[in-house]
C-alpha cells in the first residue's frame, strides 16, 4: 500500500479533489433548482444531461488522447469543468445547465480515462489490486467530504458554486507537476453488445438496470431531498448515506464473491437494495429510515456493479475480458442516462417518494431475473470463476479494462500456484 502511495499519491490526491468538486456541483444543483423554482422534470433532464455527455465522452476520449496526448487533454477537459461549474449561479435556467452537465459529464469522462490510464501505467502486477482499492477510496472519500462541504455557505449564493471550480482548478496542478512519464495508450476493441448479451444475460441486465439506479442516486437524491423538504444539512447527510454503505460493504461482498454463487449472491444484494427502496419508499416522513434506506440502496448497488462484471468474466476467456469491458460500460451508460427521466417521471406522478419507487422497481426485477437465469444454466464451480476487483460505478473504459487485467493476472497467478503444487 505504501509503495503504491508513494508512486501514485499526486494522482489520487488530484482525483480526489475532482470528486469533491463533483460530488459538490451534483448535489448543490438539486437544492438550488428547487430555491429557484425547477420543476421536477426539469431538474430530470438537466440531471439526465451529465450521463448523456458521459457516455459520449467515454467514446470519443481516447482519440482525443491519441491526437494531442494526455497532458492537453486533461488540462483542457479540467479548464472546461472548473469554467462550467463557476458560471452555474451566473444562468439560473434549465437550458444552460442542462447544456453545463452534459459538457461537465464529457470533460469527466475524459478526465477519468485520462488518470486511469496513468494510474495503470504506474501499477506493477503486484500493486494492481491496491492501486485499484486505493482509487475507490479516495473517490468515494471525495463525494463523501463533499457533501460536508455544503454546510460553509448558503447555496442560494455563489460560494458554493466557487468551492467546488476552485478545487478542480487545484486537481490537476499535482497531477501535470508530478507524474512522468506520460504514459501510452491503448484501449482494447470492444466486443459486439450482441457478443456479450450472449455470454452473459444477467450480467447485461443487470448492468443496465443498475445504470438506472446509480444514475438516481447520483443525479436525484438532493433533488429528492429538496421535494420532500429536508433541510441542507440533512440532505447532505442522505446524500452521503448512498457512498457510506458503498465503501463499508464493498469489500464484504466482494469477499463472498470468490466463495459462492454469484448468481445467488448478485439475486440477494438486488433483493436486500430493492428492499431499502421499500422502506424509504413506505417511510419517507422519518428522516432515520431514509438514511437507512440510502445506506442499504447504496451498500449493495454499488459492488453489484464490480459483482456483474466479474460474474460475467466467469463466462469468457482472459483474451475477452477487455474486450467486454467497454461493452458493459456502454450499457451501463444507456441505463444512467435513461435514469434521471424516469426517476423524474415517478416523482411527477407521485410525489417525492417516486425517487425510492423507482429504485426498488429496478433492483427488485433484477433479483427476479437473477433467479430465473438461475433456472437456464448451470453456475461454474467456485475454482473457476474469476477474481472480484473493487470498481466504482462512475469509472471510464479504461478503469474497467485497469480490474480485468488485474483479474486476469489474479488467475494467472492461483493457476501458476496450482501447478507447482505436487
């Protein structure tokens, strides 16, 4: 852990910095659009627009990176995000932040595949898998201190609008000083969403279905907050539930991953988050059990996603783990982008509580499906499945394909170890 640390600390410090000032302009735009007026369905498709222009970013990125190389790229892609994010308070209206979050989701997009590309190049195979639990971290940390950060100031101002550019126009300065050298690049040619729909049905359910739900959490929960009238700082508090549970339940999950039935274990962690929908949805008044419901939502959705990808793992070859990579990104991506509308959609019919409706709609036909694909194919045995490496749903192409690697070269080594045994 130290030496992945000492190699890579400008960058995860930056990252971090990125997400503060993401998670920050995320939530702060949920509570402004109510102080403003936004509609339900407004504050949906300015919300919706981040993963639009993520999904485009995650695609066109690598070319830019190739043509002017990663230095430009993140700098511009990171002058663009601090610029969108300070000019928010300055055109209070649905049109120009909607166009901000899609030119904010593709700069993000672009900047992730740019870091992890760095971060990739700086691991060896033996810190891979710190490197990747490290990476986790410091972006969950990130979206978690800055929901606290939303308490210095009134966010009917401009402050907090100003925080969260000042901390993106700071990420980078650790970034370009101190890495070298500039990594190269290259990603693997995806395979057919056909390909991968055949090798593996849950998994591409699921992906999809869970793009939708993480899209809520991330884009609706503080609009929700505000229709339901919780204050600041309980909306900060809620907001921060969802990556709470996902930091301390990853790694349990992704323990009982390599030890049982991923199946059964994919159909109880969407039965267990379709169940917090539940609760937040029956008991919205009471403001404990919303924070119950975010941590339960939040602890299992988010590992279902490193849970999805690694079960399908189980179902192709090394040379094919890359490859799918970017396949299950992009249908990931189509479920987020679809997701703020109909969370939206729901509140619009029923109030704030359609938030959670949603959500528990989603995961609980994801544990229906699990269980019917349970009845059309036989489950690998435990030694043959694939390695779990912790991967936080917001990440690009690249650090998808960064934890296959690692789970190929996890295999590699157990089978190296097998056969040297007499």
């Amino acid at each position: 852990m130290i030496k992945v640390l000492s190699g890579a600390w400008a960058l995860l410090l930056g990252m971090m910095l990125l997400q503060v000032g993401n998670g920050m302009q995320g939530t702060l735009l949920g509570i402004r659009g109510a102080l403003e007026g936004f509609s339900t369905f407004d504050m949906s498709l300015v919300m919706a627009g981040y993963f639009v222009g993520f999904l485009f970013g995650s695609r066109m990125a690598p070319e830019m990176i190739r043509r002017v190389g990663h230095v430009r790229v993140f700098a511009a892609l990171a002058s663009l995000i601090s610029a969108v994010m300070i000019l928010y308070p300055t055109l209070t209206h649905p049109i120009p932040w909607g166009l901000g979050r899609i030119l904010i989701g593709f700069c993000f997009s672009g900047v992730y595949v740019t870091a992890e590309s760095w971060l990739n190049n700086s691991s060896t195979n033996e810190t891979r898998g710190q490197a990747l639990s490290l990476y986790m971290i410091v972006q969950m940390a990130g979206i978690v201190s800055a929901q606290g950060l939303l308490l210095v100031g009134d966010p009917g101002g401009f402050i907090l609008f100003i925080i969260p550019s000042v901390l993106v126009s700071l990420s980078f300065a650790p970034i370009l000083l101190s890495i070298s050298p500039t990594p190269a690049f290259g990603t693997a040619k995806p395979m057919t969403l056909r390909q991968i729909l055949e090798t593996s049905p849950l998994g591409c359910v699921g992906m999809f279905l869970l793009g939708g739900v993480f899209s809520a959490q991330f884009g609706m929960a503080a609009v929700f907050g505000a229709e339901a009238g919780l204050s600041v700082q309980q909306i900060s508090m809620f907001v921060s539930s969802f990556f709470v549970g996902a930091l301390v339940l990853q790694y349990p999950i992704g323990w009982l991953s390599d030890r049982m039935d991923r199946r059964v274990l994919i159909f109880s962690a969407a039965l267990i988050c379709g169940i917090g929908g539940v609760i937040g949805f029956m008991l919205i008044d009471f403001f404990a059990m919303l924070l119950i419901a975010g941590v339960l939502v939040g602890g299992m959705s988010n590992p279902l996603y490193s849970l999805l990808i690694a079960y399908t793992n189980d179902f192709l070859e090394h040379d094919d783990m890359a490859a799918a990579a970017g396949g299950m990104v992009f249908i990931n991506g189509l479920g987020a982008v679809a997701g703020p509308l109909i969370t939206g959609w729901f509140m619009g019919l029923v109030g704030p509580r359609g938030f959670f409706l949603f959500i528990a709609g989603l995961m609980l036909t994801m544990a229906a499906y699990a269980a019917y694909r349970m009845t059309q194919r036989a489950a690998p045995s435990v030694e043959d499945t694939e390695s779990y490496a912790p991967i936080i749903a917001s990440a690009s192409p690249v650090a998808v394909e960064f934890a296959q690697e690692y789970a190929i070269e996890t295999a590699q080594d157990e089978q190296d170890a097998a056969d040297q045994t007499p």
